[in-house]
C-alpha cells in the first residue's frame, strides 16, 4: 500500500532515526574535539532540539475539541493550563520528587506514544501478522532515552548547571537502575527479533546508542524534539482535517506540515513564558534560563500525557 500517509509516516520515521544517528556522532565529534565537559555545545544542541520538539504538544485541544463549540475550547485551554502551571510550582516547589515523578511519567508517556505510531505505521503497510509487542518496545523505548542519561557519571555536571539539587536524585543507586534497564532492554530486543521485528529493533539500538554515548542534556533533547515530537506530529496529521485533505491529494509534505505551523506560536509562547518565570523568581537569566525550560516542558507533559492517552489507546487496538 503506497499512500502519502504511508510515506510520511516512513519518513518521519527515517527522519527520526536518522536524527539520533547524527546527535551519537556529533557528540563523538564534539566530546574529542572541545571535550566531553564542555557545555556549551552541548546546550546549543539541547535547545535547538527543544525548540524543534515544543510545538508538537500545542494542538491537543484541536485534536481533542470541535472548533465549532468555543466556550467549550476555551475552558479546557484554562483546564490545560492550570494543570502544567500546578505542574511548574510543584517541580519547582520539591524538585527531586518532581524530578522523579517527571521521569517516570515522561517514560511511560514516550513508550507508549512511539508504540502507538508503530502501530499505526504498520497498519498504512497493511502488515499482517503479530503486532508491535507494546509491553516490550514501550518499556525499553520509554526507559532507555530517559532513565540511562540520568544515571551516568557525566550527568553530574549537567545537572549542576540545570539545578543542583538534582544531582542525586537518585539516591545512589545508580548502578542498580543502570542494571535493570539495561535487562528490560536486552529482554526487549529478544522479544523483538523473535517476532521479526528487525526494524523495531534497530530503534532500541539507536536509543541505547545515543542514551549512553550522547550527554545528558544532548541525549534528552535530540530525543524528545527529533524522535518523540517528530513521530507524534505524524500521528497528529491522521486527525487534522487539512492534513487529512493533503493527503487525499497525495500531498505528504503539506499533510505534515498543517500539523507543524499551528504550533510554532507555542514555540515563543513558551520562550516567553520562560523568561516572565525567571523575571518573577529574580534568577539569572543566563544561569537558569535551560533549568525554567526544561520545567515548563516537563509541566506541559502533564496535561499532554492526559490528552494523548485517549490516543494512544484507540492507536493501539488491534
């Protein structure tokens, strides 16, 4: 079955892969070259990839509500809204049990949001047989871009710069979590390759790739604004009226970006917001503007997991 849905979503997906095969060799190049310490190519790659990643969670009201019943709009944006500002105050208020709670939720919320696309790739090829194993690929594709960053040596010095009292979030069971993830990872790709998921697979290598070669801050942001935001505009054109019409018109590109420009205003939105944050909180701007970024997406994934559960679980019936 050759549609432009199908290509689009093939794409996307060659798009996204490709995107973490660069973020690994970049930070290969960039670690030999002005040393694996160094910040500041590292922030420059983050919020680049951030920026690329934010507008893809500012269409769920369009996705969720008729245009046609305003006040009903209307009061979920307070509803979404008031929900990521309770998000801010409460990362902001305790930030290591924020911090945790974020990085479970956001595996749980990237696991099944890449399975979901999967699963709807693999109905556009018609593909019969066995479906995506979601308990396998979830886990290992939610855990590994999220957790492994987090857990290494190196992210010390990244998370002094992002806020100090993240640094032992974990409480030092580092090579514990390196562990287990490592194991539901192995048993992922097992599971995998016994059903013949070769392509899948390669995906879980890709993200164990760029977790532990790429820094934390790197590894992190190429992930959610090259892969995850990526993969889940391309889901977004299959509920978008004007990407559902481009594609009838065979028009792939177009489909995708209806799903992009709608968000681009959230992009400075966002930016704007954080600046107001750190004004508010009498912070350097400079010293804390990646730390007041990182919170508002995390606090935007609150209300957006919310929303896109209804999605993914209708994207994952069989």
């Amino acid at each position: 079955m050759d549609t432009a849905k199908l290509r689009t979503f093939s794409t996307v997906r060659t798009a996204s892969s490709l995107a973490t095969l660069i973020g690994i060799v970049l930070s290969l190049v960039f670690s030999s070259w002005l040393g694996a310490d160094s910040l500041n190519w590292q922030v420059a790659i983050a919020v680049l990839a951030l920026a690329v990643g934010i507008p893809h969670g500012s269409l769920d009201h369009l996705v969720t509500l008729p245009k046609s019943k305003p006040l009903l709009m209307a009061f979920f944006i307070v509803i979404y809204v008031a929900i990521a500002l309770a998000a801010i105050w409460a990362i902001l208020q305790w930030n290591v049990y924020g911090f945790i709670a974020v990085v479970l939720m956001s595996a749980t919320h990237f696991g099944i949001g890449d399975s979901a696309f999967i699963a709807e790739l693999d109905r556009e090829q018609g593909r019969t047989g066995k479906s995506i194993p979601v308990f396998a690929y979830a886990s290992a594709g939610g855990l590994l871009p999220v957790v492994i960053p987090l857990v290494q040596s190196r992210s010390t010095e990244a998370l002094e710069k992002v806020n100090e009292n993240l640094v032992d979030w974990h409480y030092g069971f580092t090579s514990e979590i390196q562990i287990i993830v490592a194991a539901i990872a192995t048993i992922s790709l097992l599971i995998l390759i016994s059903r013949k998921r070769y392509r899948d697979s390669v995906d879980i290598a890709l993200l164990a790739g760029l977790a532990s070669i790429a820094p934390p801050l790197v590894s992190f942001a190429i992930y959610f604004g090259c892969w995850h935001a990526m993969r889940h505009t391309a889901r977004l054109t299959s509920l978008l009226p004007r990407s559902q019409a481009a594609y009838q018109q065979s028009r792939g590109f177009k489909a995708f970006s209806y799903a992009v420009i709608p968000g681009l205003p959230a992009l400075a939105g966002t930016f704007i917001f954080v600046i107001l944050l750190a004004a508010i909180a009498r912070e350097n701007i400079s010293d804390h503007f990646l730390w007041l970024t990182l919170v508002t997406i995390w606090a935007l994934t609150v209300p957006h997991m919310i929303v896109t559960a209804k999605l993914d679980r209708a994207a994952l019936k069989d």
